[in-house]
C-alpha cells in the first residue's frame, strides 16, 4: 500500500514538472538557444549569445561576432554591432582570399548567403541575399545598432584527406569596415577550434586558452580582425 501512495506522489509531481515548463514556453519565458544551422539545412541559423552576454556588439561599442562551424566548412555566423555614431550607410566586405595567408595559403572565393540584416530592431532591404564582393548598402533610417545574420561559404581550405576534418579558414565581420577601430569579439561554436593567427596585428597568434576551451583574443580592433582558424570540422549528418 505504501509503495502505492509513493508511486502516485512521484507521478502527481512529474506530471506538475511538464505542465510548468509547458507554462514557461506559452509565456514566453527564454529557454536555453539551440545555436548552429537550421534542422533543414536551409539558411543561417542566428546565433544568440548567453542572456548574461554584455561587452562590445551587446552593451558597448563594437562588434560580436558568432561563428558556428558546419561539416561541408561553411560557418553560420550572427554580427551585433553597436556603433559610436549613427550611420545612413554600410559597406559590407568580405573576408580576404586565404592565396597570401599564412596557414592556408591557397586562393578562397568568400560568400555570404542567406543574409538579414536589422538596423535599430528595424529590417534592412539587401536587394540580394548573397554578397560576392565588397558592398555600400544605404539604411532606412540612421541607426547605432544592427544585426547581420549569413552563412559564409567558399572560406574554407580542407587539409589532407587523411585528416578528416582538419581545416583552415578565415573569417572577418562584414561590418569591419565601417569602423576600424571598433573593439571585436569572437565566439566560435563546437569546441574544434585548434588555433587562431591574426596576420594584420602585430602579434598575430591571437588564440587563448587551451583546446577544447580554446577562444581567440578579445577586443581586436575591426581593422585588425581578420583570423585565420584552424579547426575541426564537425562529422556532416
């Protein structure tokens, strides 16, 4: 009889468990992000960051930029920047060709596809959702704060094929140059990175830590960020 009424207590409280995270969800309590591409492997999937997340890009000038890593070496990425002044234009540019960088040295054709942009909470029309060379893109109105969501392709250089998954890739915000000297983070997804080099600075290892907590320095100035990551690839689905 007793292992009965404790049987039916446990059940009563699992059963309040799910209706109270079912409660969570309709009112529209934030959950923990799921970042990464999207399930249909259709578009960018935006990366948020941690709901604590402050410092350039989120609470302070500058730029935050999250890269989540793909199999086929292609990167889901998600750029908050916050700038000192309003702006009525943008202009985009790409990553360099990986031909002249040190730890890929082999000519890359960088795309962004799949691109949204957010002026001030307000959507900016691109007139293209693929960016192939550099781009001044007039805004709707004057704003401090955007977001670019795109996945960036054709960045990437696989090493031998004997080391599955081992790449290089370089990486910049599109926004770089809008400010040269606006303060960047990056946060890059997965825990494959391996090592990081900045060649425009004067130190260029610019990596932190030790895998798999590797990070790249922090507060990079825009004009100066271009890295060049060496990484694991994660397994294709």
């Amino acid at each position: 009889m007793r292992n009965s009424v404790l049987a039916a207590v446990t059940l009563t409280l699992g059963i309040g468990t799910i209706a109270g995270c079912s409660a969570q969800e309709q009112a529209g309590i934030p959950v923990a992000p799921s970042p990464g591409p999207l399930a249909n492997g259709g578009g960018a999937a935006p990366v948020q960051p941690p709901p604590t997340a402050e410092g350039p890009g989120l609470t302070a000038p500058g730029i935050h930029l999250a890269a989540v890593p793909r199999g086929d070496g292609s990167f889901d990425i998600t750029e908050d920047v916050v700038l000192r002044t309003e702006v009525a234009l943008i202009r985009l540019q790409l990553p360099r060709s990986g031909q002249q960088l040190v730890g890929m040295m082999t000519q890359t054709k960088p795309v962004a596809t799949s691109l949204k942009i957010t002026a001030d909470d307000q959507p900016v029309p691109t007139g293209t959702v693929k960016l192939s060379k550099t781009q001044d893109l007039p805004l709707p109105v004057a704003a401090t704060r955007l977001r670019l969501v795109y996945r960036l392709s054709g960045s990437t250089v696989r090493s031998l094929p004997s080391e599955t998954g081992r790449a290089s890739a370089a990486i910049s915000p599109l926004m770089a140059g809008v400010d040269g000297t606006l303060p960047t983070n990056y946060q890059i997804a997965g825990g494959g990175l391996l090592n990081a080099t900045c060649p425009e600075m004067t130190e260029t290892r610019c990596a932190v830590g030790e895998p798999p907590g590797l990070g790249i320095q922090q507060g990079i100035p825009a004009g100066q960020s271009l890295a060049v990551l060496q990484l694991n690839l994660p397994m294709q689905p």
